[in-house]
C-alpha cells in the first residue's frame, strides 16, 4: 500500500515522471497541476489516477530511478556504470563500504541500496557544495542511519575500522591507495573509476606494484533496442564512454619496488 510521505512518482504514457511526496492535503505536482493526495495514500503500487485529462500510474522509485532524476551537479556515475561496481565489489546486504568523490550522490544512492540497512556507507567529498548537493539527493531515500557523509581528502580521511570495498571516483586515486591500505580489509574489492585511459593506466600499475591481484580494466557500452509493431532496431542513442573502472583485490603481499 501506498502511505503517508512516500516518495512516489506519476508516470504517464510517454515515460515521463512527476515526482511527489504523499500527503492527505493538496498535493503540487510541477507541470500538471494540484491533486488530492488522500486519493492516492492507500492506493496498491502500480494502482491509476487521473489528472489534467491524463491517467498516470503511480509507482515508488528503486534505485535507477532516483539516480537519474536527482539534482545533478558533477557529472553522475550512470547506473549502467552503478551495476557493474556493485557486481564486480560483491556488494551485498551487510557490507560496508568506503566512497569518495561523492559529487551529486548517484553512486552512494545505488551503494545504499546495495549494502540495505544493515550494510554502512561512508562518503568522503572534498567539496562541500557537491556534499550539500549529495545530502539533499541521497536524503530523498529517507531517514538513513546507515549513511555517514564526511567533508574531507581521502588520501588522509581517517576511517575508523576495515571495510569491504572502497570506490573512488577521482582524478588521481593512486594518491589515496597508502590510505586506503589502512582501512580496507585484506581480500577486500577495490574500485577507481576515471574518465581517461591514462588514469586508468596509471592506477592499474600502481596497483599491481602494491601487490593487489585480479585487477581488471573495463567500460561500458549500452545500447537500447527500439521495438515497435514492424520490427526492432538498435536505438540511434547509444550510451557509450562514460569512464574507465579498475577493479582489484587488496592482499598482504610485498609492493614490488619501483
């Protein structure tokens, strides 16, 4: 059932969303109009309403869906991006994870879907608008006690106990790696993601001089199907570079000497 200050957004045939949270008063849906929200609360997820001549459906968002309509400031780690990060750093319910460059928190919100409530997130950003920005984005998911949104340089951020995996979206995470051997536990999954390939060249090597092992270098190309009544082609839009990821698996071993 749907409730009182759920955030839910009205879709209607074209795939446009409108986004509210729910209310027993007059609602102020931006671009439509006002609706009584007391018709809405009670409602099954999936369930029709009508406004301005249009009936929408009304569904409760996941974590695609706010990552693509928060309030962007940096340029968002996209969920085809998201998806691989949370696959190849075994994310799962209990996890603890370390972030930094949080930007417009598109990744912290996959992060926190991925790790649940029993999961912890702690995200270093250097910048304090794109850590103001981030809390209002990610705060759209509700109260979160699992979150901790630091201001600060992960290259020195002192982080209190061994997490699992560690997620950097910088411009030279190679600076962080001494750090970071400080707090991410033996065996844990290490991620960079970096928008030129010298970055990512640079970061694989220093990887493999510190002893990390399985270190993998990849992008994401994704392309849509356009399925009509006569047929299906491939979209002509197609989601291509978007950044470079490295992922790797700390271990004890020595660094190699340079």
């Amino acid at each position: 059932m749907l409730r009182e200050d759920d955030l839910v957004y009205l879709l209607d045939e074209k795939g446009n969303r409108y986004w509210i949270t729910l209310n027993p008063g007059m609602l102020k849906v931006p671009g439509l109009g006002v609706m009584d929200g007391s018709k809405i609360i009670g409602k099954e997820e999936g369930s029709t309403v009508p406004l301005a001549g249009t009936t929408f459906v009304v569904l409760r968002p996941g974590a695609v869906e706010l990552m693509e309509s928060l309030d962007r400031g940096a340029q968002i780690i996209t969920p085809k991006d998201a998806a691989t990060i949370i696959m190849r750093c075994d994310l799962k319910p209990g996890d603890a994870v370390v972030e930094s460059g949080v930007g417009s928190g598109a990744l912290t919100t996959a992060l926190l879907n991925a790790v649940g409530e029993d999961g912890w997130v702690i995200s270093v950003e250097i910048r304090e608008d794109f850590a103001q920005k981030a809390r209002r984005n990610v705060g759209r998911m509700g109260q979160l006690l699992n979150w901790e949104l630091r201001l600060g340089n992960i290259t020195n951020a002192v982080i209190e106990s061994n997490v699992d995996a560690v997620i950097l979206d910088l411009a030279n995470p190679w600076d962080a790696l001494q750090n970071v051997a400080g707090f991410l536990r033996p065996g844990g999954r290490f991620c960079a993601y970096t928008p030129n390939m010298n970055q990512a060249e640079r970061i694989v090597r220093e990887l493999r001089r510190r002893g990390y092992v399985e270190i993998e270098a990849l992008e994401n190309i994704q392309r849509g199907l356009e399925v009509h009544d006569a047929g299906v082609r491939p979209s002509y839009e197609t989601l291509g570079h978007t950044g470079y990821l490295v992922f790797a698996r700390r271990t004890l071993r020595p660094e190699v000497k340079d």
